[in-house]
C-alpha cells in the first residue's frame, strides 16, 4: 500500500514528483531515498529535522572532523 500511496501523492503533488524524479537518478539507499522523499512530502518535519541536526548533530561532526584534522596533521 506504501507504494500505492506514493504514487498517488506524487500524481497530486507535481513538486513532490519533480523532487521523487530528480533523487530517483542517484545511487543512495533505500534509507536515503525515503528521508528524502518525506522531508519533501513534509516540510514542516523538514525543517524540525534541520533544526535538530544544526542544534544537536552538527556540533558533534564538527568536533569529529576537527579532531580528525588535528590528528591528521600529527601524522604528516
């Protein structure tokens, strides 16, 4: 039913069905494909996602990657 829904939201919404085509074409997994699909279908979900990722995510991948700077450098 997932499938039949899908496509019947697509046919409603012609932005969603642009956003469904245009990621269609690139290589990413089925968890990738279905984050994408509903932060379009949704975008209030949207932009509480990117909030929480700027707020709580973000600040922990900027200390990984600075971490991972410093030790590469170390390493040089």
């Amino acid at each position: 039913m997932g499938v039949v829904r899908e496509a019947s939201d697509a046919e409603e919404n012609p932005e969603l069905a642009a956003a469904i085509e245009e990621f269609a074409s690139h290589s990413e997994s089925e968890q990738e494909r279905k984050l994408r699909y509903y932060l379009v279908k949704h975008p209030d979900l949207c932009k509480d996602f990117i909030k929480s990722f700027i707020e709580r995510i973000l600040p922990v991948v900027a200390e990984w990657d600075s971490r991972s700077k410093k030790q590469a450098e170390k390493g040089s």
